[in-house]
C-alpha cells in the first residue's frame, strides 16, 4: 500500500491537467479551507458521488486511562463525519 497524500494528490492532478501544481495545491487548500468553514458552521457538505461530510455531536462520557487504569471524564464535543456516497461505495467494492 503507497502512502497517496496531498502532494502526491496534486502531483497526479497537475499530471492529467494542463494546470500547474501551484494552482492545483491552491485548488485544494481552498477547497478543504471551505469544506471546514461551512461544517464548522453546522452546514452539510456533499460533493455528489463521492461523499458529504457533516459535524457529528458526542455526549460527554467516562472512560479508563489505559496506563493507569482510572476513570477519567471525557467532556461532550463535536467531530468531524465522513459518509462515502454511492459512486464511491461502488467503485472500492
């Protein structure tokens, strides 16, 4: 398994366009910069096809410190969500 990160993410994009890596990396941080902006205002993002991303709530629950074996509270927060959409659920049957 290869490790397909962001640079290599805007190298493979920049290869199969006419765009520069420059403009392909601006692409991509503007897109995950509004991404964030909009689910961080409890918006629902969906890129039709490939997936939505969405703020989650959790409760506020105990759990153990695995080291020393005490309770410890975890306090309620938000997290991000990730649902895959149905052309991608399909494509990585």
């Amino acid at each position: 398994m290869v490790n397909f990160n962001k640079d290599t993410l805007v190298e493979a994009i920049a290869g199969t366009t006419n765009l520069s890596k420059k403009d392909v990396a601006a692409v991509i941080e503007a897109m995950t910069d509004k991404i964030t902006e909009e689910i961080r205002k409890g918006n629902k993002v969906t890129l039709t096809g490939f997936g939505s991303f969405r703020i989650s709530k959790r409760e506020a629950r105990e759990g153990i410190n695995p080291q020393t074996k005490e309770r410890i509270k975890i306090p309620a927060m938000s997290v991000a969500k990730f649902t895959a959409g149905k052309t991608l659920k399909e494509a990585v049957k």
